[in-house]
C-alpha cells in the first residue's frame, strides 16, 4: 500500500480499535472577497478547508494560523468562531471552525500533504469538495443563529462511499 495510503488508514483505524476519545481538529474558513480558501489533499484526493491537529500546548487559534500557514502559504486573522461541529462514525472528530480573513500570502500547497490550495467563489464550490464541508458553505456560513453554532455531523457509509468516489475520481482526473 503506497505510504500516504497506508498512513491515512492507519490514522484512521488506530483512533477506533483503541477507543480513543474523538481528536479536536480545529479548521479555517477563510473568505476573502466571498472566496473561501480550500486545500486539495493528496490523500484522501478531495477539496477541504484547512485545519489539522492541534501540536502540545497549543490553543484552536494557534492550530488554525499554524495549519492555513503550512498547508497553503497564507497568513490569517481569526476573526470568530462559526462553530463546533462534532463529527461522529467515521473518523470521529471534534472540530472548531474559525472564520478568518487572509492577512497576506498567495495560496500555494507547502507540504507533501497538499496538492493545490485556492480560492473558489462561494457559488462555484469545487464537485470534489468533501461533503460535510458543504453544509458548512452553504448553510451554516450564513445562518442567522448565533455564534457559535453547535452542529452534529455523522459520517456514515453514505459519507464514507462518497468520499472514496470523491477520491477516484480526482485521481482519474474527473473532479479538477
């Protein structure tokens, strides 16, 4: 199995067979002229918004400057909080969602975990964005309750062959 593969599965299946409580993987949703900055993953091969685990003694905030920094090459404000959404199933997670502005940078991929990072109008979402990410675009990003919102989102076999069919296809080259 080539070793991004096996990582990811291997980071996927420890968490579960081990018990371990949920991670907190805190992400970023950063819109500049109502553009949202999103990372193409080289595995799994689909469109999010950036985030990452969080390093020892380090705060969401951190994580999220740190994280869009290293993954796309922009420098971000964090601006608030949009919410926590609890991912349960399939790679179960905790994950806060700031929204932030770019404070400079020009969005490039960084590291051997990203194939693209840019920008896409928030009317024009990629066909391979990951699709608990979605919701988030579409519905959450402009709801009228207040912040920060507390979501629950499963990720079930539903969730997991879309992903898979998500991944397929951006390696045949079907999703941009």
């Amino acid at each position: 199995m080539p070793r991004p593969l096996h990582a990811y599965w291997h980071d996927l299946l420890k968490p579960v067979l081990r018990r371990d409580p949920p991670p907190i993987i805190p992400q970023a949703l950063i819109l500049h002229e109502r553009q949202v900055l999103l990372v193409q993953r080289a595995s799994p091969r689909f469109w999010e918004l950036p985030g990452g685990r969080m390093a020892p003694g380090e705060t969401p905030e951190e994580t999220v400057r740190r994280e869009v920094w290293e993954e796309t090459g922009v420098q971000v404000a964090i601006v608030e909080l949009l919410g926590w959404y609890e991912r349960t199933g399939f790679r179960a997670h905790w994950a806060p969602v700031y929204l932030g502005r770019p404070q400079g940078g020009t969005p490039q991929p960084q590291d051997e975990d990203s194939v693209q990072a840019r920008y896409f109008p928030l009317q024009q979402l990629p066909r391979g964005l990951c699709p608990w990410y979605r919701t988030i675009l579409d519905t959450d990003l402009s709801s009228p309750q207040p912040r920060p919102l507390r979501q629950r989102q499963h990720l079930g076999v539903g969730t997991v062959l879309h992903c898979l069919g998500l991944d397929l296809g951006s390696r045949l080259g079907f999703f941009p």
